[in-house]
C-alpha cells in the first residue's frame, strides 16, 4: 500500500510540475518577459527533467538495478526542488521590490516567512 500512495503522490508532483512550468512559459510569453532568464528557471528545468529520468529508470529497468539510483536522484531532485522553491521566493521579493516594495513591508516579510517555513517543511519532511 505504501508503494501505492508513493506512486500516485509522485505522479501527480510530476504533473503539477509539468503544469507548472506549462503556465510559467506561458505567462512569460503573454506578459512579454523572456523564458529562461534566471537561475531559478534553469534548476526548475533541470529538476523535471532529472524526475522524469527516474520514472523512465524505474519503469525501464528492474528493481534491482534501479534502486540505487532511484535513491540517489530522489534526495538530489528533492533538495532541489526544495532550494529552486527558495530560488523562486527570492525572484519573486526581487521584482516586488523593484515595483517600490518596502524592503521591510508586510509583503516582503511574508514572502521570506514563507520561505522560511518552505526549507523548515522541507528539512522536516524530509527528516522523518
């Protein structure tokens, strides 16, 4: 059963993933920003393309052959993912504070409090 909730689990982070960066293009074309500027973007790619290696080695090869490296690249793609999403907090607090955001305002203490509580959820969930 544990299996099957961590396939499902990772099917839909893969598709949410992919959604993702589905609307971020998207986005950036509609608004006239370039597409992949920053190093949040690159990471970004680079994590999706690392999960799906893994779903393909995993769906390829046998277990036995594949579990280490399902290990190794699951911790890197998740301290990744984990780091890209802090990445993506600061891009974010940048452009704010570009617009005339106060560098001590509610929206950037909320934003570094959110990033905060990310890397915290992260480490924890990890950790377990």
């Amino acid at each position: 059963m544990k299996k099957v909730i961590h396939l499902i689990l990772h099917a839909l982070a893969l598709a949410l993933g992919i959604i993702g960066i589905y609307l971020a293009f998207k986005n950036h074309n509609q608004s006239g920003i370039a597409n992949m500027y920053s190093l949040h973007a690159w990471i970004g790619i680079g994590v999706i393309v690392l999960y799906v290696d893994i779903w393909v080695r995993d769906l390829l090869l046998p277990r036995r052959e594949s579990i280490l490296w399902h290990v190794v690249f699951g911790i890197i793609v998740y301290v990744l993912a984990v780091g890209n999403a802090s990445l993506g907090f600061l891009e974010k607090l940048t452009f704010l504070e570009r617009s005339g955001l106060d560098k001590f305002g509610t929206e950037a203490f909320l934003v570094n409090f959110t990033t905060i509580i990310t890397v915290l959820f992260g480490v924890l969930l990890y950790s377990r």
